[in-house]
C-alpha cells in the first residue's frame, strides 16, 4: 500500500477507533502531508532514518513567529508536533504488518521548560471589578470572568457551553475537555451569582450560555460567542483594570491553578481538576506556589556572621 492511502486510513483510524476531535485529525493530515511532500515518495519501505534526520533539519529552518521585522525560525514545540504525528503514523502503519521504518528512530527535540504568565491577586482583582454590570454585556463578561477562575475551563470549552450544561442549583458540572474526555468542574459561590445576573438579563431564545452582542449579534439567537471574541473580551476588560501585560483565558487558568496549590491543594488534584492527561504538564505550576522553599531560602539565606 502507498503512503497516502496508509494516512487515510490513519485519519480514520484515529477517528473512528481512538476518538480524536476533527481539529487533531486536520492537524495529523496537514503534518503529515508536509512530510510527504518533503520525503517526495509513496513508498513505505523507501522512508529511511537519514530521510528523518534531513526532515529535521527542514523543519528546523520554516520561519515561525515573526518579531517585528525579524522572523524566527520556527519552535521546537511546533517541530514536535510533526515529529509526534509522524511517530504515531509509523506506529500505526507498522501495526498493520507494513515494511517501513521503525517509530523508535524519532526522537523529539528538546524545547526549553514552559514559562507562566500570572497576574498577582490585585490585578486578578481588578480585572474581576472591570466589566459595568449595569449592562447585559457586562454582567455577561463578568459571568466569563468568575467561571473561568472558579473552574480553570480551556477557552474553547467554556464557548463550548450551552445553558443547559450549568446547573445553578448545584456547585458542580461536567465539562467535555481535550481528548473528548469527561471532567468534573466546581462553581464558587461567587460565579454561581454572576451568571445568574447574566442569565436574568437574557432576552434572546438562544441555548449557548454566552452570546454576542452589539453589532456581532445580527441575529443573537444564533450567535454563540467565539473564542476570538472571548479574548478580545478579556483585552478589553485588562486595559480597563489597568494591566499591561497579555491577560488571556488560559491566564486565568494559570491563576486558578496556582491558587489551589498556593492554598495546600495536592498536584494530583490540580491534574484532574485542569484535566491535564499527564501530571508532568500540572507540574510546571508547582515552582511558583512552593512556599516551603520560599520559607527555607527566608530562614537560612543571607545568614553571615
């Protein structure tokens, strides 16, 4: 079998038997088709690890992010992505018995701890405080703002919800997260207030918890907010509070982790409450809510007779 028709049968694969989301497949067909293009082969048996290393090299000099007028070359984070579908191909395809080269020759590059962007409590604070809640939009960006922090919802889940999903009358929902995973998210006191004030003020039919207004709403019973809308939302909203840094739904779900392990909540906690797959990626919080090193370097440094 061609190298093609093989992806095909991956994608469906994928689909069909491992339940991947539409957004992962299209992202797997454009990574490997990219290969492809590069390899200039149909042939399983023609992929070599040379063919590898040089593919690499490939990806290592796309021009990526562009900074000004300077372009950077593109991330090691976005060359794994590759390499991670192309892995996951091979396996794939040498599960069906096919002769090619094996997974095991692909090693992902090596990318640089992941940074955190936080805000402090006051700005959090002060962001809280920003939308005018004597208007639909902003008891609705105020709705936003308390659930995000109260659960740490991903962008697209929280655009993904429907009225019906939230249940006011308890302190707990499920949520659909990445891998078509199901997980449990907690409603403070706090957010369960706003979005009542929220929902209060609804006049439209629409079954989307969180909707357009102003001139996006041409026909509001239909027009469920976007997770553009919601970032320019959350700009808007951080210019007003006075903070200069980018403040962005995944922010706040920093914060809300953050929080938790500031106030003695134990990581693998945090882990299913994110819905993070692997403990490794909750861990990149625990360096920044250590207190009991914080303590240590408090007591003990700085310390000379």
């Amino acid at each position: 079998m061609k190298l093609r028709e093989l992806k095909r049968q991956f994608l469906e694969y994928l689909e069909i038997e491992r339940g991947r989301s539409v957004k992962t497949i299209e992202n797997y067909d454009r990574y490997l088709e990219k290969f492809f293009e590069f390899a200039q082969t149909d042939e399983p048996k023609d992929l070599t690890e040379e063919m590898m290393r040089t593919f690499r090299l490939y990806l290592n000099r796309q021009p990526g992010t562009k900074v000004g007028a300077r372009i950077d070359p593109m991330k090691r984070k976005t060359q794994n992505y590759y390499l991670i579908a192309l892995r996951a191909y091979l396996k794939y395809i040498r599960k069906r018995g096919i002769v090619s080269l094996s997974p095991e020759v692909i090693e992902l590059a090596k990318v640089p701890e992941r940074s955190l962007d936080l805000i402090t409590v006051q700005e959090l604070d002060r962001l809280m405080a920003a939308p005018d809640k004597s208007t639909p939009q902003g008891l609705r960006d105020r709705a936003i703002l308390e659930l995000l922090f109260s659960t740490g919802l991903r962008i697209s889940e929280l655009c993904a919800l429907s009225i019906d999903d939230v249940d006011l009358t308890r302190d707990e929902f499920s949520v659909r997260g990445k891998g078509d995973k199901i997980r449990v998210v907690f409603l403070s006191d706090s957010a369960k207030a706003t979005i009542s004030d929220y929902l209060k003020s609804r006049k439209d039919m629409s079954d989307a918890l969180f909707i357009q207004y102003g001139k996006n709403a041409k026909n509001a019973n239909d027009v469920r907010l976007s997770p553009r809308a919601v970032q320019r939302t959350l700009k808007v909203c951080a210019t007003k509070a006075g903070i200069t840094r980018k403040v962005s739904p995944h922010v706040i779900r920093h914060s809300f982790a953050t929080d938790l392990l500031s106030n003695g909540a134990d990581i693998r906690s945090v882990q299913a409450l994110l819905g993070h797959a692997n403990i490794g990626t909750t861990q990149i919080y625990t360096h920044v809510t250590d207190k009991h090193l914080r303590d240590i370097h408090k007591k003990f440094h700085g310390k000379r007779q």
